[in-house]
C-alpha cells in the first residue's frame, strides 16, 4: 500500500510540475505592468479595427470637426480610474501631418502639428494630473505599449492647473528618434519682450541655439508663418453719448421719445414705424493670415510687427451672431409675431362677450381671467393713436406699396388702409390684451362717425373706384362709407351752390330783367340746377349737361353737317356724350347719342351675399334678378331718352343690349362703316328685329321703358342713397360681434405684418425672397378657416395660429440678419450673400417649428474668404476708437487695422533638417526627407501667452 501510494503521490506531483510548466504566472507581474497591457490590449485593438470598424462600434464626431472622431476606454490602475481616448480621422492618406490654420482642428493639434493622437487622463473634476511623477509615470507606461504595439502614436497627459492648459507628450518616430511635446500657458503678466515678434523668435532660438551666442547677430533659416484675429467693437457700444442723452431722456419722464432718441441700425427699415429690433450682427472677426516664409534674423521680424494687415496673404471673415436668433426662449424678441401672439389670445377670448363694450363696461367685467393683467391703456396713450390714424386727413393712399403677389390671398386689408393701420395700432396698445382692443375700437368708431357727421373725408380710404371685394368686410365697409362721405359732401356743395345762385339771381332779374321767368336767363342754368327739366334755350350745345366730348350743331366735321337745320327735337337733348359712331335713330333717321348714366350702386360682400340668398330664395331667378336690376336699368333708360328725345326702345337695345337686335344674314356679314352708309342713303330703316326674349309680350324692359321718364343722369335720383348706406355702416361697426371683429383683426394683422415685412431691401438674397413668398401661401392656408367663419370658442385653429406666429418669429428673425448683412455689404453684395447663404442653412431646421431638433447645429462657424477688392468694406467695420471709449487698453502688439489691435495672435516657428537613419531601412520613406525638428507654437494676446513645444531628439 505504502508502495502504491508513493507512485500515486510521484505522478501527482509529476502533473502539477507540468501544469506549472505551462502556466503564466501573472502574480509575479506588478500592477504597473498590468497596466502597460491592458492599454497595449487596447491600443492593439483599436489599431486593428481601423477608422471604418471604430465607426461602426460607435465613434464620436467632435462637433467642431468634419472629420475627426473619438473613441474612449475606461482603465483602472493603483484605486485610480483613467480615461483614454483615440482621435482619428475618417480618411487618412497623409504623412500625419496637419495644415496650420486649419479651422477645425483640434486643440492639440494646432499646438503641436500631429493629426491621430492618443490622450490619457484621471477621470476626477480637474480631469488632469496635478503630480509631476504620476504625469511622468502615466506617460512612460503609455509610452511602453505604443513601442510594444510598433504605435507611431503621440500620446499627451494634461497636467498642472486645469486653466493653464498645459500638456506633456510623447512620440516614437522610429527605433532612434523619439519626439517630445510640452505646452505651458501664463494668464497674466506677460512679460514686454514677449509682446512683440522679435521676443517671440528669440524665445524659440533659445530651444536649440547656445546660451553663448548672440542671438540677434547670427543668421537662422526659420520658418514662420502668422495668424492674426481681429474683432470689431460690438455694434450695440458705437453710441455711447447718445445712450446717455437716452437715458437723461427717460429720467425726464418721456419714455416714448427715448426709443428714437439715439440712431438705431434699423431706423430706415419698415418695422422701424412699429418697434426697433436687435442687429442680429453683433460684429464681425477679420483673420489675416501670413503664409508661410523664411525668416532669418531678428530685424525682420520687428519688420513684420510693423507691417500692415492688407500685406497678409488671406483675410477670413466670420460672422458674430446674436444668441437670441437661436436661443428659444419666448420673451426676449419683441416683433410683428410676438405681439400677434397676443392679438390670438385676444380671439379666444372674445367669444366670452355679446358686444365690445362689455369687456371694458364696469356693470359687466366678465370672467376673472379678464380684471387680472389686462390693463386698460390711458386715454393719453388712446388720443395718441387715434391722432396718428386719423391726422393724414384726405391723403390718398398707396395700395400697392409693400404689396407681395401672394397678398390678396388672405383676406384682409391693404397695408395702407385705414383698418390695417388700425390693426398694426392695436397690437402696441395695452400689450394687445382683449380690454385695451375693445377701447381703441370703440373710440375708433367714435372717430369714423365724427367724420360721417362732420362730412370730413375718412383718411387713408379711397373716395373713389369700385368696392375691393378680396378685403376683409370691415375694409369694404369703410371704403363704401368714405364713397358715401364723398357723394354727402358732393350733395352738400350742389345745394349750396343753388342756394347761393339763386340768391344771386333774384336781384337781377328785379333791376335789369323785366320778363322775369320768360326772359332768356334759363339759358345760363344746368340741369342740376333747373330742377322743373325744362329747357328753352335753341342755341345750347346739345351735351353741355353731360360728361363726355361736346357735340353741337356748330361743329366743322362734315358728317355734322346734315343736322344744320336742326329739328325741334335737338334743342332739347341733354346728358349726351357724344355720337355713337355712325348708328342712326330707326325712327327719326337722327345719329343715336350716348348718354352720361349713374354708376352701378356700388355693394359689399354681404350685399352681394344677401342678394344672391333673395334670388335662391325666389324660384325664377331671371325675373327676380330683372327685378332687382330695374332701378338701375330704368336710369339707363331715362339718360338715354333724354340724350336721344326721338328713340324707340328698340333704338335702346341696339346700343345698351346688342345681343338682343338680330339681322339678316347680309346685313351680318357687311362691313359696319358701309352698313351704316348704306342704311343712311337707299337701305333705310335697316332690317333687323327684337330678339325673342326682347319680342315676348310682357317682357319687363319694354314696361320699365314704357314708365322711364327722359330724364338726364344728373337730374335722377341716386341709385346710391349715400345718407341710408352710411348709417348702416356705422350700424354695422357699433354693433359688431367681437369675435368677427377680432377674426378680420387677425388676418388683417398677420397680412399687414407680413407687407411690412415685404418692404425689407435685402438685396439679391434669393432664399429670403422664396421664403417670404412661402410665409403668405402658409398664412393664407392658416387663416382660411378665419374667412369662413367657421371658428368657435376652444377651436383647434387657435393652435394653428400660435403656430403661425411661430412661423412668422423665425421668418421675422432670418429677415433681420438679412436686412443687417445688405445694410453692412452694400459695397460687397458677394459676401452679404454668401454668409446669408450658409447662415439660411443653419437655420433651415429651426425654421417653422417651435423647437430644434437633435441633429441641428448648435453655433454658426461659417467663415467666408475675402477677397482683395472687398477688404476695403470689412477694413471699415473697424471704426477708430473715439476718445469716450476709455476702457480700451493700450496698443502693446502691433499689427494694428485701423487702431485695432489684434484680439488673438497666433505664431508657428519651426526648423528643418534632413535626417537619415541606416537602422530604418525599411521604412525609409519616413526618415529620409526634411523632418521638422523644432516646433514653437504661440497664441495669446498682451495679457496672456500660450506656448507649445515638440522637439525631436535622437535616443
């Protein structure tokens, strides 16, 4: 037994002596080394994968880059946590080298030229390493795994303060070079010779040339190249002393005349009249850009400290916008769509009153929501609109003006009208609350019936013309009613004036005419005078009472000449305007006059609408309809009796109705001038007949001609009866519901609002024109429903119109930027389109929603290159600073563009040599060529200097 279990203990210990034969121990190794690997693992991993497969495992793009990305991964070593992190670029077909002024390059990049780079850092709040050899430490182990990976990587650590921006580094470049990076910054008390060029050269001699030597005698072959940002002073602080005469205005208690107290950038923009807006342009930064050259001593850089920024090789200019274009938030713009806002909550309140004065009347105050923050404005403030709307008088408005292709498809006013203004008014009233629109409107129809009683022209209305039925009702009334004014005032002075002549005449006919009434005196009486229609005279020109060309016995034209022994019949033809060509009298064989008729009573869409609900309602529509033309037609009929005294109703339908008089076929196809020669020699009377619907017995138009008196247009009856029309209108306004109210109000203000808009000189920015010609097909389709009454307390449209306002807000806002770059660019149209252009993309997706989406930018960082003719235009952005602006500091750098100087320099020097290796033969595509040894680069300005260092060193 004893036997057996030693052979078992010997092949037992005989196993354990292989399997620990074959067995890593890694518990001999340290935790440093564990480290190593796992980054080694790491490193190996993500070099293997490549840019496509880290792409597709989730690599990150940095936002300021188009193609460089990031990828991360958690270590742990000695109970502390790491991150490291790869950045790498999709597209990779370079030596690893980076442009200089590239604007989207990372950080490290641009300090020390590499393209891939590793970082490792301590995830804490500093998130750098504040121990020297724990930064030496990190480094070395990371340096360890690229060599073991055969890595040509650089690898950085942060180090120090978090707001020195400090780094060290390290790069294999082979089996005997090695290059190093380190990057220092000082925030404050830079010291004077480090202000200027020529310190800065001599700081970077001092990395590589002898203490001993003088640094300004000897010759250096550096490469250097410049950058220099430039920012212009804001244009909000070009006006100091008139934003003090401002503010002295309003200490004075006039906070109205404090607005235009000192000049706006907006003040010749059309929304000026309404509010002022923040220039969207906060200013402009200018890069100047010195390509790269050979510098060799120091006097040439105090040479290029002097030099002018025009002698740079480049500007790029890049735009500042203001962070309210982009921001969101509701309340910190003040515009068109911010007040409209208002005016749609107004609508959805207005359904909770009868009649516009219940929501200002003490008896009824209405719900709550109605007493709290609806402040009734003061009458000051009411008198002060009314006077604006009402002080232009009979000035005659411009229709037109602001008008875009696409505004009459919403139904409102013209910009110009009196309601529109009215609507434009009352969004500044009392923050456009439901109360302080229902007093403007009450004392505004207090205003238009002053003017209706007093006969004054109602201002900014036409008094003339045909009723524009695509207006809103409220607009057509208003028209209607200062046409009515007009004829009051027509009616007025007729009587006056016959009053007047009549009283003239009296004693006249006392002293000198002893026949009184029989004497010849009728002669000089008008028909709109001689009330009885009587006329005497043989000797008056036959259309001395009408309104067209005069035409009398006496005329030289031969074909005249037939009427020189003039019948009875022509002494008392009145109204006339004239022969109708060669048409004769069927009866008399005389030449058919026109006469001068009354124009068709002019009507309103709901006139129009009642009239059509009348003929539906009356079965036979034609005879209704002759019905309610027979006014009208009976006019026609008198003026042209009393024009042609001797005419027979079918003399009337030959020229009112010419459909209705049929001919022969002969007489149909015979020239019109021989067919009335021929009728006035062989062919007379022509042969022609009534058309049937004419013929029939009882037709309605040969009654009306049978019972039409001969009388002239100016002695009948108005077909309009302006007094009647007139109180019905302001029946209409007085009693108007608000809800209908506020409907028009709306669509007037959207409408006007936009018009206003419309009126922008932005020069040639083809995406601003399409969008604005978008916004009125948007707010036509959004405010239809509107047009047809057919909305009700609670209604979903009340949202559409909020979101309309939205719409309108950002419109509003692209608007102004592109009002501000043509204004800044007018010598420069190029780059005002070119920056418009990019800055439409990047709002493209803010535009009409209320929100950004995810994948929107966050900043604009378009950047346009100037070209040497344009640098005149951006050079003269930079006005010279004035003697009030005392806080600028004084000019230590140099380089200055019109007393500015530069906010931001930025430096690279760098040395050159070529380097061979015969350990690397295989790679000797990489050694065998000028490699940069030396790398300075420097940014900061006179109070702060940033400096980063790379140099390559053989091991």
């Amino acid at each position: 037994m004893a036997s057996s279990s030693k052979l078992e203990s010997d092949s037992e210990d005989e196993a354990l002596d292989e399997e620990v034969e074959h067995f890593d121990d890694f518990t001999l190794a340290s935790s440093w080394e564990r480290f190593i690997s796992e980054i080694e693992a790491v490193c190996r991993q993500w070099m293997s994968d490549g840019p496509k497969n880290l792409l597709e495992k989730g690599a990150v793009l940095l936002e300021f880059s188009k193609n460089l990305y990031k990828v991360k991964f958690e270590l742990k070593y000695a109970l502390k946590s790491y991150l490291m992190e790869y950045y790498f670029e999709k597209s990779n077909t370079d030596d690893g080298k980076v442009s200089d002024w590239n604007f989207n390059l990372h950080d490290l990049q641009l300090c020390f030229g590499v393209k891939e780079f590793l970082v490792i850092a301590p995830q804490s709040a500093s998130g750098v390493v504040l121990d020297a050899p724990e930064a030496s430490k990190l480094l070395s182990a990371v340096a360890i795994a690229l060599s073991n990976c055969s890595s040509l990587l650089p690898a950085f650590v942060p180090v120090h303060d978090p707001s020195r921006k400090a780094y060290i580094g390290i790069q294999n470049r082979g089996t005997v070079f090695t290059r190093r990076f380190e990057s220092d910054h000082i925030g404050s008390q830079v010291p004077v010779k480090l202000m200027h060029l020529e310190g800065l050269y001599e700081l970077f001699l001092s990395k590589f040339a002898y203490s001993t030597l003088d640094l300004s005698v000897h010759l250096f072959k550096v490469h250097f190249t410049m950058k220099l940002t430039y920012r212009t002073l804001s244009f909000d602080d070009d006006n100091d002393v008139q934003e003090t005469d401002a503010e002295m205005t309003e200490s004075e208690g006039n906070p109205a005349s404090d607005i235009h107290s000192k000049a706006q950038w907006d003040d010749d923009c059309p929304w000026s009249e309404w509010y002022s807006a923040e220039d969207p342009v906060k200013g402009f930064e200018v890069i100047a850009i010195w390509s790269e050259k050979m510098v060799e001593s120091s006097s040439e850089m105090a040479e290029l400290e002097n030099a002018s920024p025009h002698e740079a090789e480049k500007w790029i200019l890049f735009p500042i916008f203001s962070q309210n274009l982009t921001d969101g938030s509701k309340g910190n713009q003040i515009g068109f769509a911010s007040q409209l806002h208002f005016l749609v909550d107004a609508l959805d309140m207005s359904f909770e009153a009868q009649f516009m004065e219940d929501f200002v009347s003490v008896e009824n105050q209405g719900p709550d929501n109605l007493k709290t923050s609806m402040v009734i404005p003061p009458p000051t403030v009411i008198d002060r609109t009314l006077k604006e709307l009402f002080h232009d008088g009979v000035q005659e408005p411009n229709f037109a003006k602001g008008e875009h292709k696409n505004s009459r498809a919403i139904k409102g006013a013209p910009f110009e009208s009196l309601f529109a203004q009215f609507c434009l008014h009352s969004l500044w009233v009392g923050n456009c609350n439901i109360r302080a629109i229902a007093v403007l409107w009450i004392e505004f129809v207090r205003e238009v019936r002053w003017c209706w009683e007093e006969s004054q022209p109602l201002p900014k209305m036409p008094a003339n013309g045909s009723i524009d039925l695509s207006t809103c009702l409220i607009n057509q009334k208003l028209q209607m009613l200062a046409i009515c004014i007009e004829s009051k005032r027509e009616l007025n002075e007729d009587y006056q004036d016959c009053i007047g002549s009549m009283d003239q005449a009296s004693p006249h006919k006392k002293e000198d005419d002893p026949f009184g009434e029989d004497s010849d005196s009728s002669i000089m009486l008008t028909p709109g005078e001689n009330f009885d229609g009587k006329h005497d005279s043989p000797s008056k020109p036959d259309d001395l009472h009408g309104s067209g060309t005069t035409v009398s016995k006496f005329s030289s034209e031969p074909e005249h000449m037939v009427l020189a022994d003039p019948k009875p019949s022509d002494c008392i033809r009145r109204g006339s305007t004239g022969v109708v060509g060669s048409m004769m009298l069927l009866k008399s064989h005389q030449r058919m006059h026109a006469p001068s008729t009354q124009d068709a009573p002019l009507m309103t869409e709901d006139m129009h609408e009642e009239r059509l609900r009348a003929v539906e309602a009356f079965g036979d529509s034609f005879n209704f309809s002759g019905q309610l033309e027979k006014e009208i037609l009976s006019t026609d009929m008198s003026a042209f009796k009393a024009a042609n005294p001797d005419a027979i109703f079918e003399d009337f339908i030959r020229w009112h109705s010419p459909g209705d008089w049929e001919s022969d076929d002969t007489q149909e196809k015979r020239p019109i001038k021989r067919l009335a020669m021929e009728d006035s020699n062989n062919d007379w009377p022509p042969r022609g007949w009534l058309s049937r619907r004419m013929s029939e017995h009882g037709n309605l138009w040969r009654k009306i001609w049978n019972d039409a008196p001969a009388l002239p247009a100016s002695e009948q009856k108005p077909l309009l009866d302006p007094n009647r029309e007139g109180e019905k209108i302001l029946h209409y306004l007085e009693t108007l519901r608000p809800h209908l109210l506020l409907e028009q109000m709306v669509c007037t203000a959207f409408r006007a609002s936009a018009d206003a808009l419309n009126q922008t000189s932005y020069g040639g920015l083809k995406q601003m024109a399409t969008k604005m010609e978008q916004l009125y097909l948007t707010m036509a389709s959004s405010l239809r429903p509107l047009q047809a009454n057919r909305l009700s307390s609670g209604s979903e449209i009340i949202d559409d119109l909020r979101r309309l306002c939205g719409v309108l807000e950002h419109v509003e806002k692209l608007l102004t930027v592109a009002a501000s770059l043509h204004r800044k660019f007018l010598q420069a149209p190029r780059l005002s389109e070119a920056i418009f252009s990019d800055y439409y993309i990047f709002f493209l997706p803010r535009m009409g929603t209320a929100s950004v989406g995810d994948n929107a930018q966050m900043d604009f960082d378009k950047k346009q290159q100037v070209r040497i003719h344009e640098r005149p235009v951006v050079s003269n952005m930079f006005t010279p600073p004035t003697a009030n602006q005392s806080w600028r500091k004084v000019l230590s750098m140099g380089n200055n563009l019109n007393g500015h100087e530069p906010v931001l320099r930025e430096i690279i020097f760098s040395i050159r040599d070529r380097v061979s290796n015969h350990y690397a033969a295989h790679i000797p595509s990489v050694y065998q060529r000028e490699i940069e040894t030396y790398r300075m680069y420097t940014c900061g300005t006179s109070n702060d200097l940033r400096v980063a260092l790379s140099v390559v060193s053989c091991d």
